[in-house]
C-alpha cells in the first residue's frame, strides 16, 4: 500500500534543488522522517521510505507547450 504522501512519479527542477521527502505540500499526519534526495549527481533517485521516484527535469510536464 502506497502512503498518501507520495506518488509514482515526481518531476523536479534544479530550482526546487535541494529536494526532500516528504514535500513540503504533503499531509504531515501520514509522514515518514524527512530523507533528502540525492539528484545532484544523478537525475532520477528514489526516497527509501516510501519509493516515490523523483526525477530531474528541464521544465515540469505541465509547464511544457
């Protein structure tokens, strides 16, 4: 069972670097111990607790033309 504070797949930008897990706009009450995720070095890395994948990106899907 996936916890409600994460998704499969989440697209960042080097802006929003350095990223942590869980985000900032996730729920606090269902949470796991803040981990940052390494993706200086590497553009996709996942969070250990809950498996959501983050990925490096130029610009987000949704802001793409």
């Amino acid at each position: 069972m996936q916890s409600s504070n994460s998704s499969s797949l989440v697209e960042v930008t080097r802006e929003q670097l350095p990223l942590h897990c869980p985000t900032p706009d996730g729920p606090l009450w269902n949470s796991h111990p803040r981990v940052y995720i390494p993706l200086e070095d590497s553009p996709e890395a996942s969070c250990s607790y809950c498996g959501t994948v983050y990925r490096l990106v130029d610009s987000k899907s949704s802001e793409k033309s």
